[in-house]
C-alpha cells in the first residue's frame, strides 16, 4: 500500500482548492461580461475581446493564471476584484483582526513578512487600521435607545504617550434595554478620571438619546452620583457592593477580616430591605467600637448600597454591583496588555472601538438573566411609566 506524505497531501489539496476557486471566479466573470454585452446599447459597436491573464491573492492561495475576460472598447469590470487589486481584502482584515487582538503593528507587520512574504511596514499597517477611524466617529455618534433600565458606568486607565508615557482613563458606558440585552453605549479616551469627565460622558448619551433611565450602577467616585443625577434626577443610584466591600477590606486587622466580611455578606444577601437594615444594625453593634469610621461610612452609604431590594429578586445579580461591566474591562485590559502603551489617542481609540462591536455583536442577541421573565419586565414597565409618563396623544 502506497503512503501519500503528509506535506504533499496538503499540497494536493490546497492544489485543488485554489483551482475550484479559480473555475468558478472565471465562471462568475463569464456570466458577468455575457449580461454586460446584453446590455450594451445597440450601436456602441462593441464585441468580447479574449481573455487576459492575472493573478490574485486569495484566503484560499494564490490563484495564478486567472483569465479575466475584456471587450474591445474596454468598458467592462468585473465586480470581483478592482482592475489593479492584488489581494481580495482577506489580508487587510486579517491585519485588523491581529490588531484588535492586541497585536502592536510593529508585531503584525513582522508577522504578515514571516507567514506570507508580503511587506507590511508599521506604517502601512497603522494605515490599513485607520479605516475603522470614520466608522469610530459614527458609531460614536449613533443614535442610543431612548430607555435604559440599568447603565453601568467604569472606568479603565490605559498607558498613553503624549511626549511621556502616563496613565489615561477610558470612560466606558454599557446599558440594559428594555429588552434585557446589554450593549456599550460609549467609550472616551483621555485624562484622569472625574466627576466632571463622566459629566460630559452623561450628557452625550443624554444627548444622543438615551433620557429615561431607571438605575446607574457604579463605584463611590467622589461627584460621581451628583454628575449622574443631574443628567438622570428620576433614577435611582446603585453603588456597587463589591467596590465597597474591596475599600473595607485594608482597614480590617487580619484576626478580623474573615469574620468582618462573613458579617458584612448578612446585609446584601438579606431577603429584604427591612432585614439588610437589621443584619447591618447587628453588625454595626459587633463591630462598631473597634471600627467605628468603617461602620459609620457603610451606614451613610446604605441607601445607595441597598437601591438593588427596589427591584424584582430576579436581576438582584445583575445590579448590585458593576461586575458586569468590569469584566468587559478586565477582558480589554488583557488585550491591551501586549501593547505595553499605545502611541496617540487614534491608537486608542481604534483598538477599544473594535473591542466594543466585537462585544457588542456577542451580546446582541442575549437577554440578561431575570430581565426576560414576564413579572421582571412588567416590574420594569410600571417603574418606567411611573416616573417618566408618556404624555396622552
């Protein structure tokens, strides 16, 4: 029995591959330039004029000796590939996918010369990632849904070069709709993180659509709440628990912090209001003489940290702290971590926007947990209709 090696069964396959694509691009353009003479008009006096012959750099291979047909009066174009095109795009989206991935372009232009020959300067690659600038300025702009019921607002720091190299905060926004699906609305690169930077966040996701919010989720930012009640004074304010929880932490003696927490976990796991407010008495009574600024900030906090028990059960998960849209950064963070820091704010801007459709496209489809089920949604309907009523027509 006679054994193909495997190196030549794979040539004989990429062999065959390519020449099944070459017959049917020959056997599209055949059928173009036969409509194409039929639809001349009569009395141009033009005919078909052979064939000639080009290559074409394909996914599939490289396609040599593609006859590609012409007319005498050399009006014809195949609506395959551009009359000068060598590649049929396959390349340049392979450069961007390698840069969203967190590829520097000096690492992608090294990779694309090793794997396929071609010369790809940092240059040509930052050029290829820089058609996704003008889709960055619409889609920054798009039109938002006019309710939201939760939005999460966190912020990332990136390393960024302006001269020096120094941390810079990217503002994230992500919202639930109505229907329960989660998307980001918005990401804004520069600066330290403030209270006025997320006013400006706020107002532009006002501006653009976004007016009826039920619930902000997100950390203790000094100002923060203030910057979000001015653009939503009808939603409620959820401060994240985790972030509380993290920030009392460190100032817990170590012979104390199991117990500490273990107590703490009785006030947000409690069934409901009324019994978080009496686990939170009951820790405060324990722990109130050897941490009494502790206690005290968690009793000035509490009506924000227990916003969650004004909604259905069922979402407790989903609101209580911003998880969710510290994951999405957690996940932004890894991809940019090969990057060490990113040269100019269009950098930036380019491999966080491809982040987010990429995101966005995941989730589109997906309805959060609890914010489908018939009693959440009518919950969610009364509370909307209560604070911001639909004037009668």
């Amino acid at each position: 029995m006679t054994t193909i090696p495997e190196n030549m069964l794979a040539n004989l396959f990429e062999n065959v591959v390519t020449q099944f694509v070459k017959d049917n691009l020959e056997s599209i353009m055949k059928a173009e330039i036969k409509h194409f003479m039929e639809d001349e008009q009569e009395g141009q006096r033009n005919s078909r004029n052979g064939y000639y012959k080009r290559s074409l750099h394909t996914k599939y291979g490289l396609i040599e000796d593609l006859s590609v047909p012409r007319d005498r009066n050399s009006h014809f174009q195949t609506q395959l590939f551009e009359p000068y095109q060598r590649r049929d795009g396959w390349l340049e989206e392979a450069v961007i996918q390698m840069y969203k991935s967190g590829m520097g372009t000096r690492d992608v232009a090294r990779f694309i010369e090793s794997m396929f020959g071609s010369h790809y300067s940092p240059t040509t690659v930052s050029n290829i990632t820089a058609t996704v600038l003008e889709d960055i300025q619409h889609w920054q702009a798009r039109p938002l849904q006019k309710r939201y019921s939760v939005i999460y607002l966190d912020g990332l720091y990136i390393k960024l070069k302006r001269r020096t190299v120094s941390g810079e905060v990217i503002y994230f926004a992500m919202g639930i709709d109505e229907d329960g699906r989660r998307q980001i609305l918005g990401f804004y690169v520069g600066g330290q993180e403030s209270s006025n930077g997320w006013r400006e966040v706020l107002k532009d996701l006002y501006n653009r659509g976004a007016q009826e919010v039920l619930l902000g989720v997100f950390d203790g930012l000094p100002g923060l709440e203030e910057a979000f009640q001015e653009t939503y004074p009808k939603a409620d304010v959820q401060h994240c628990i985790v972030h509380k929880v993290r920030a009392t932490f460190p100032k817990i003696r170590v012979e104390h912090k199991t117990d500490v927490i273990n107590d703490l976990k009785t006030i947000y796991n409690a069934v409901d209001r009324e019994m978080a407010l009496a686990a939170f008495d009951a820790v405060k009574a324990r722990w109130g003489k050897l941490y009494p600024k502790e206690m005290k900030s968690w009793e000035n906090q509490l009506p924000t940290l227990l916003t969650f028990y004004t909604y259905p059960a069922a979402i407790k998960n989903a609101i209580y702290t911003s998880n969710a849209i510290e994951r999405m950064n957690k996940e932004f963070r890894k991809r940019l971590r090969p990057m060490n820091s990113l040269t100019t704010i269009d950098a930036a801007e380019k491999i966080i926007y491809l982040q987010c459709i990429e995101y966005n496209e995941l989730s589109a489809e997906r309805v959060r947990t609890g914010f489908g089920m018939p009693e959440v949604k009518q919950k969610l309907a009364e509370l909307f209709e209560t604070r911001y009523p639909q004037p009668l027509e």
